[in-house]
C-alpha cells in the first residue's frame, strides 16, 4: 500500500519542514517561497531513508491521531528551528544596541535577513554573522539535530510543552549572557565617550559641545569596531554550536 509511505514522508517533511520555516537564513523574507518548499522537500525525502525504521510503525490512517501526529511534528520542527532564529536574533537586538551606542542608530535602513527596518552597523553585524555561520556549515547542524530529535522527542511521545518552554528559556538565558559579552566593549564605549562630553560640555556651556561631537562618536565607534569585528564574529560562532548541540 502507497498510504503509509505517503504518509511516513508529509510526517518526515512537518517537522523537517516546521524547522526550514522559521531557521535563519532559508526563512529569509529574501528567500522564494518556492525554494523553501522545494529544500524542505528535498531533505524530507533523502533523510526519510535513515528514519523508516523511527516514523513508519507509528503512522495512523485514523483522521484523528494522524491530525496529532502533524500537529506535533509540525510543534517539534518549529521548535528546533526557533532555537537558531532566537540566538540570531539577539545578535539582531545587540547590533542595534551597538548602532546607537556609537551614534548609527537614527536612521534605518533595508535589511537583508528581515523585512524591519535596521541601523545599518547593526545590518551589517547580523549579514555577516549568518554569511559565517553558513560558511562554517550550521545548517548540516541543524540537519544533525533534526535526526537526533527523533530519538530524543519520538514522533510517538508527541510534543511536550514544558520541555519547549525549557529549552526556550535557556536559549534566551544562554543568548543574552553571549551578547552581553560581544557587546560590553561597546557599552564601555558608550558610557565613557558620553560622560567625557557631558564634562567637557559643563566645563563649556557656552559652547555645545554634546551636538558637535556626533562625528567624533561615530569615529571612534568605527575604530573600536574595526579591531573587534574579528573577536566578536568569532566568539559568536563559538558560542553558537554548543548551544544549538545542546538542544
């Protein structure tokens, strides 16, 4: 009978295809409808090969649980590619925060990754960091834990609630505390740049100086970045596969 393979592959392509919707990078608003779909397809059916043996015995024919199965395959895939998207994301947010601690954040500008507006330092960071996290191949590991899943979460266990919001609480713990650390020379930066200029701007009030030294906070902020880019870059990469393994 043709139904259980068939069905065996749409459960094998919710979770794969659940993951490829909202992982950065292919669930750019840049990237096609249609090959989104057609990628999502393609690893459904070559890794449906090596997980026969974890879907099909628990396949149903019956509307109801098979409507289950999809929901929660459909929750399980969703989950495993919100881990990478929110770690991304909070490079997003740091950038930002980068932007304006360096003068670059009144302005916003097109974004390549999302359809919001970004300050364009901020742009910049993010393009970057996906550009290498794609170079160092994370979406094979994301391929990897997708396969992995299906021994840690079976499709007959379905999707358990409070282990998502656990692993999502972590993410964002283990995300904020990395950003923080990429982004604290910047802060440092700020803070003492700012305080510099209030000074001199209380020595001069006949002189305002906090309006003339925009220039001045813009260089200094791309030197600063120009010697960190490199460190920062890499330490997120580092950070990033232990904590998507960790999932």
């Amino acid at each position: 009978m043709l139904e259980t393979p068939l069905l065996a592959a749409f459960l094998a392509f919710c979770r794969i295809g659940g993951c490829f919707m909202v992982m950065p990078g292919l669930a750019s608003a840049r990237v096609p409808l249609q090959v989104r779909l057609f990628a999502a397809v393609a690893a459904s059916l070559a890794l449906l090969v090596h997980l026969w043996d974890l879907i099909a015995p628990h396949v149903s024919t019956k509307p109801g649980p098979l409507l289950i199965l999809i929901a929660s395959e459909l929750a399980i895939g969703a989950l495993i590619g919100l881990v990478a998207r929110l770690y991304l994301l909070a490079l997003q947010f740091i950038g930002s925060a980068m932007s304006m601690m360096t003068g670059f954040g009144m302005n916003g500008g097109a974004t390549i990754e999302e359809n919001e507006q970004q300050p364009a330092l901020g742009a910049i960071i993010s393009f970057s960091a996906l550009m290498l996290l794609f170079v160092l191949d994370f979406h094979h590991e994301i391929i990897r834990a997708l396969v992995a899943s299906y021994r840690l979460a079976p499709i007959e266990s379905l999707f358990d609630p409070r282990s998502a919001l656990t692993d999502i609480t972590d993410t964002l713990s283990d995300s904020f505390f990395v950003m923080i650390r990429l982004g604290s020379p910047f802060i440092a930066y700020a803070i003492l740049v700012n305080l510099a200029i209030g000074f001199v701007n209380k020595l001069t009030p006949q002189i305002p100086v906090y309006f003339i030294s925009l220039p001045f906070v813009i260089t200094g902020g791309l030197i600063l970045l120009y010697f960190a880019i490199g460190s920062l870059l890499g330490l997120f990469a580092d950070a990033f596969f232990p904590l998507f393994s960790g999932t």
